[in-house]
C-alpha cells in the first residue's frame, strides 16, 4: 500500500511538470508570434512611406518591375495612406511629367532646348563610313539623313558608336532616338539645309518603331539668280537644264576611288558649273545636253573666283 502510494504521487507530479512545461511553451510561441506581426507590420509601415517618398524622385515611368509600373492613381492612392497633402502629390506627379522626355520634331531642334526630349524620325540616307586623323590618333565617323515631316538632320557617330550603330540603323526604317546632344554644323562640312546636328554618344537609346509619316523625296527650289546672295556651304535643291557637257574623269586619292563630272547649267538666263561625283556622275546618261534636271542637297561652293554647284553623298538626282 505504502508503495502504491508513492507511485501515485510520482505520477501526478510528472503530469504537473508536463502541464507546466506545455503552457510555458506556449505561451512563449505566442509572444514570438506577437513580436513577428509587429515586426512585419513595423516594416510595412516603413516600406509604405519609403514607396512614397522615393515617389519624388522618380523620372523614368517606363521600368519593368511591378511596383514601379503603378499608374498614377495608385501613386495617388499609396500616398494617401501615409497622409500626404494635395500639394505634395501634384508635385511628385509634375516632376515625373516634367522629367519624361518631350517628343520634338526636327525643325523645333536648337541648342537652346533644356529640357530632356526625343526624337522620332526615318533614316533617308547612309553616307559611306569616313576616317580621320588628328593629335589624338586616328578614328572613324558615320553619318545618316533623318527625316520626318518637317525637316532633315544629321545623325553623326564617332569611333566605337561609329563601329556599333551601322548595324543597328538601317536606310528606310523609322526609330525613335533618345539622349542625344546637339550640335552647331560647321558649314565646310555641312550636307543638309538644318543648321544643326544630332550626335551619338553614352546615353544614347535607340529603337526601332513604326511611323504614320511615310517618306517622299520633296524639293525646296532656289533659283539659280538667288545664289550670288547666299552664303558659301549652303545646302540647297535647283531645277536646272544642262547646256554643255565636260565628260568625266576618274582618279583616286588616298587610297579611295573617285568619278567626277562636270557640266554648265543654266536657268533663265543664268549659267553656273556644276560638279557631279561618284553615284551622281554615274547615274547620269551619255547624253544629256538640253535635258532638265532636279538636284536636291547641292552645296554652293567656290572655284576659280566664281559659285559653283557640288553634289554630295545625300545629293539626289532626276532627269525630268
């Protein structure tokens, strides 16, 4: 009997122990999960007013992760949450509006422009890859004709954009190009009538897209009595007949093969020289006196101590 007693009370004793070690243990998974949920809850707390005040400082809206892709509204709606003012919100709005960049055309581009924008237009010419030397060694230039339906422009690249762009741009696509700097065009080598230029560099972007505007080879005639009174380098289209005929000749000049020729022009009246090279000179038939021609692109140049006319590259031809 004294034994079974003793058992006994052994026995409760363990289930006591048990019972205690269980509602300790519990207790503690209950104050571990009251800690994560404020934990979590602190740091949702902090993460929305993080997303809100790294609103200000947005500018690009056209990033791929989730949470950036909120619409304005939900911009709207997240500040709200954290209490934001009116003024606030319209200020965050306002420098993502006034950060995204402005659609231009070419003939609003000027050096004057300070604020960021882009450029959507078709490539109508690709004048053959030139090499240069200078102090700094030698390098490489390409050079294409945008256009769109209020002018044209030179997009000019140097060196290793030089050597990657050719293969990204190609003669009758379309492209919107984003992060390029603007440049006055030094008139000796200027190949358009725009007095400005459009250079690649670092932050260049560049994709291919498709336009509305479908391009069309247009004339801007000067008469050939305007020129004595424009400046030398000008870039300008003629509609001219041919009186005479020089014949062409071919050479070569460091290295590169070159075809000229020459023929007298004339427009009511008044005569000028007119200098054909390489794919004008060829393009042109055996005979062509008394025939009437279009030139779009003719640089005004001097010889001999009179204007003459000089094709280009991106000069264009048509035997009416």
């Amino acid at each position: 009997m004294q034994l079974f007693f003793s058992f006994q009370i052994k026995m409760d004793i363990d289930h006591s122990v048990i019972h205690m070690y269980e509602q300790l243990m519990n207790n503690n998974s209950n104050e571990t999960s009251l800690q994560s949920t404020s934990n979590t809850s602190v740091e949702q707390s902090l993460n929305n007013s993080t997303l809100c005040n790294n609103d200000h400082n947005k500018v690009d809206f056209n990033t791929n992760t989730s949470e950036n892709n909120n619409t304005p509204n939900n911009q709207l709606s997240q500040c709200n949450e954290n209490h934001e003012s009116t003024e606030d919100i319209i200020e965050i709005l306002n420098i993502q509006a006034n950060n995204e960049p402005k659609l231009i055309k070419i003939n609003q581009i000027n050096t004057d422009i300070d604020f960021p924008w882009k450029l959507q237009a078709i490539i109508s010419c690709t004048h053959p890859k030139r090499t240069y030397i200078n102090s700094n060694g030698e390098g490489e230039i390409s050079t294409w004709d945008l256009v769109d339906n209020t002018a044209a422009i030179n997009l000019v690249a140097f060196n290793l954009d030089s050597y990657i762009l050719p293969n990204k741009l190609f003669e009758g696509k379309s492209y919107e190009f984003n992060g390029l700097s603007i440049k006055t065009v030094d008139s000796n080598y200027k190949k358009l009538p725009h007095d400005y230029q459009l250079i690649v560099n670092k932050t260049t972007k560049t994709r291919e897209i498709t336009m509305a505007f479908k391009y069309q080879l247009t004339y801007n005639f000067t008469h050939l009595n305007e020129i004595e009174n424009l400046p030398l380098n000008s870039i300008i289209d003629v509609n001219v007949k041919v009186l005479r005929d020089y014949g062409t000749t071919t050479g070569s000049t460091n290295g590169n093969s070159w075809t000229r020729r020459e023929v007298h022009v004339s427009q009511d009246q008044v005569h000028m020289k007119l200098t054909l090279w390489n794919e004008q000179a060829k393009k042109i038939p055996t005979n062509i006196i008394n025939k009437e021609i279009k030139l779009q692109n003719i640089k005004i140049d001097w010889f001999n101590g009179s204007r003459t006319l000089v094709s280009l590259t991106n000069s264009y031809l048509s035997i009416v």
